[in-house]
C-alpha cells in the first residue's frame, strides 16, 4: 500500500466557479499545507511541485489550487491583470482554506499557507482573515507589498523566503517585516534569483520551508 493518498483534478466550488486541484496526504499527516501560486502560475508549476514534494516526505499533506479557471488563465495570459487581483486570489485562497478545513480527513490537521510571488500577498491576506485557521505562511519570492492593509492582523509565524539577486524584492520583503506584528524571519539565500533556478537553490527553499511548517503544524 502507497504511504501517500494522492487525489488529483478535485475539484472546489467556488461560487458559480469550480477550481482545480491536486491533493497529496502521507499516512500519518503531522499538517497540511494549501499552495497558492504567484504570476501566470498554476498548480503544475515544477518550483512549488518541487518544494511540495519535499512537504510531502516530511509528512505534510499538500493541496496545489488553481486560484483561476482555465477560461480566467487564458485571458490573464493576455492581459495578466488577473494575477495582481490579490483581492479575487485572496478570497478564493481563503474559500479553498476553509474547504479543507471542512473536509473528514484533513480538518484535525493544522493548515499552513505556501505562497509564491502575487500569491504570496493572497496567502497573508487570507491568513489576516483566518487568524484561527491558518497557524503558519512561508512566502517564497514574495510580493507581501500588495497585502499592505492586511500586514498588521496576520498573526500566523510567517517565514519571508528571498533571493540574494532579488534586490527590489528583498527590499519589499524588509519594509513588509516594519507591518507585520506576529513572529517572523527573513531568509535570504545568497546567489539566488526571483526563480530560485540557481542548483541547489530551490532545495534550500523547501529545507526552509519543512522546518518552519513543522515547527508550527505539527501537533
């Protein structure tokens, strides 16, 4: 027997909308960790794919969520204003949170938010709004300027994950940690791009990102 329940295409409403979205949980699961994914990205992206498989060997469960429609992709792939809507990606990441909290075999676990670039400013949005449900936000790349207004209610430990050739990005990452109020750490990893495309860079994130969602989902 598989050590992981893996469930691909499931499917959330939304509304009149459903979402897509692959969810992966280790038998025993110590957390469970809802990506949302940042500009032109979707839940096949190999970055978090990569970084949740590593989850996933520690015992986290994972859900990848397409926060839009194939319909809202194609356009955004012309147009990309869907993808700096924080608001629609924050609301939708926040109806797939409490989906999972809603669902038999993942509602006793602790939920921790994965965010990347844009997406990362939806999961501190959505982590403001669900301050008992979301006990943990590892950012990567992270655009948490967007989430600006929303900074000061996160109280979920929030772990900022940057580039050291990012630099605009550092800097808004820096002048983010001046908002927020719950516990936090900046990581910079040195020769690093927005990408993490760098070898070993992007292993170094997801190190990263199993310590900290370890230390606050499991029970």
């Amino acid at each position: 027997m598989s050590r992981f329940d893996t469930r691909s295409g499931i499917e959330i409403r939304i509304g009149q909308i459903r979402l897509q979205g692959d969810l992966t949980v280790p038998r025993p699961a110590s957390g469970v960790v809802l990506f949302a994914h940042g500009s032109g990205s979707s839940r096949h992206s190999p970055r978090n794919r990569h970084v949740a498989r590593h989850l996933q060997q520690a015992g986290l469960a994972t859900l990848l969520m397409d926060l839009l429609t194939l319909e809202e992709e194609a356009t955004d792939a012309l147009t990309a204003h869907l993808r700096f809507d924080i608001r629609l990606l924050a609301d939708r990441l926040t109806q797939s949170a409490d989906w999972v909290a809603s669902q038999p075999d993942l509602r006793d676990l602790r939920l921790g938010l994965f965010g990347a670039s844009t997406g990362a400013a939806a999961a501190l949005v959505s982590a403001a709004e669900r301050t008992k449900l979301v006990r943990a936000v590892v950012s990567r790349g992270g655009r948490p300027d967007l989430a600006s207004p929303a900074l000061p209610t996160v109280q979920a430990p929030t772990l900022l994950i940057v580039g050291g050739n990012d630099g605009p990005v550092i800097a808004m990452n820096r002048e983010a940690m001046q908002e927020l109020c719950c516990e936090m750490r900046l990581e910079i990893i040195p020769g690093a791009s927005h990408l993490f495309e760098e070898p070993g860079a992007l292993d170094k994130v997801a190190q990263l990102a199993c310590q900290w969602f370890l230390q606050y989902l499991a029970p």
